[in-house]
C-alpha cells in the first residue's frame, strides 16, 4: 500500500505533466485539424447555451481557484488571513462556482447523450470526457462537507504543501496524504488523471482558449467599408487630373 502511494503522489504527477506537455505539442504539430472543440451549436442550440455558459463560468472560477489556493505558500496569505478564514472562503466559493459547474456539466452531459441528433454525431471521447469532468466534479463537491468538518485548515495545508513540493521537486511525504480521507486522495488522482487525457481529447481546445489573451495586445485592425447612402462609384479613388 505505501508503494502504491508513493507512485500515485510521487512518481505518477510527473508521468501526467510530461504527457500532457508532450502529447499536446505532437497533436498541434502532427494533427492540427483536429485541434477544436466539435461545437453541435448547428444541430441544436437548446440547452447548449445555459449549459455551456454555466460550466465555463464555473469551471474557470474552480480553475484558478485551485491553482491559487493550492501553490500560494502559507507564508504569502498568512500576514492576512488564516488557513482556517482561507479554507472557509475555498468551501463557500468553490461550492457556489461547483454548483454553477454542476448544472451547466449536467446540462452538456444530458444534451449530449439523450439528443438523438446530437449523439449520432457525437465521439466517444466526445461522451467520454464529458462523463471524466462530471464525476471528478461531484467528488470533488463531495469533498466539501470533509473540508468543512475541518475547519482548522489543516487539511488544505497538507495538500498545498504537496502541490508545492511537485512544483519545486522536492521530496513528497505520501503517508500524510494517505491518512486524509478518500474523497480528496480520489480527486486528485481523477484530476491527475485528467491532465493525462488532454491531449488525446477535444479539450485541447482549452489551449487556444487561452492563446486568445495574445489579442489583447495586438496591433490595431484597420477596416475599410463603403459608406451608407451613397452612390456607388463615389468612394473609388479619383484618377489624377493631368496638368495643363
């Protein structure tokens, strides 16, 4: 049981990272045709609009709201705020953005596999992955009351801590996150496990998503149409009158 932990929490983070780095460099280099989101907006829009609103909003929040509350050392947050007010502020927000998620998830979910039309045109890794996203957000929902138990947030300084050592490759205590309960150990490996996927599913589209923050800074598009309400012929340039 301690090797096992110790791949899972020391050896297997690595295995993911590398293939997700990886894989998706091969996949945008070797097969870029593939690379989108196989939007079924065309076949029917229904649902899709709240759903995917709902999710990307949710999912986003819950995004950066592990990377901040997981790599942001104690020392950082600790001159104004405890663990225990950073754990509490983790469980109401990430509940109210997890609950936005849930719904929109389950919305995709249900369009994707009882819509006649849509499931017809839809992949397997298409179902797939909606299937992975849906149950690795109802654990971690289901993580919440445990978080809540422990209000002292010393459950949160012992997973951050390990988010942390990965980063700076340090050593990595596995039998302290062996003793927390379940439901974390199964998140984080599910969520390891999603990053292993990326690159041989749609969401490598996430990529572009956030390619898209380049335009921000980009030069100017200039745009040239023809005025409203006049003849045409009147915006041609105008050949040069010869001298006299």
């Amino acid at each position: 049981m301690k090797g096992m932990y110790g791949f899972l929490f020391q050896v297997y983070p690595y295995v993911c990272f590398m293939v997700f780095v990886l894989g998706s460099l091969i996949r945008f280099d070797q097969n870029q045709y593939s690379w989108k989101s196989d939007s079924s907006q065309m076949l029917r829009a229904g649902t899709l609009r709240w759903g995917s609103n709902l999710f990307h909003f949710g999912v986003l929040f819950l995004f950066f709201g592990h990377m901040v509350g997981l790599f942001t050392p104690h020392s950082v947050y600790g001159i104004f705020m405890s663990a225990a007010t950073k754990q509490l502020l983790a469980v109401v927000a990430g509940g109210i953005a997890g609950a936005f998620c849930f719904v929109g998830l389950t919305l995709l979910l249900y369009r994707r596999v009882f819509d006649p039309r849509i499931r017809l045109t839809s992949h397997p890794t298409d179902i797939a992955v909606l299937v992975v996203l849906w149950v690795q957000l109802v654990v971690g929902l289901i993580t919440l009351p445990f978080s809540w138990a422990h209000a002292d947030g010393s459950v949160m300084l012992i997973l951050a801590d390990w988010a942390q050592r990965i980063v700076t490759l340090r050593p990595v205590d596995a039998t302290a996150l062996a003793a927390l309960p379940w439901p974390y150990l199964f998140h984080i490996v599910f969520g390891m496990t999603i990053f292993l996927l990326f690159p041989f599913s749609r969401l490598v589209h996430v990529w572009s998503g956030f390619g898209t923050v380049r335009f921000l800074f980009r030069s100017p598009q200039v745009v040239r149409s023809r005025r409203l309400n006049v003849p045409a012929g009147h915006n041609e340039p105008r050949e040069p009158r010869a001298g006299l």
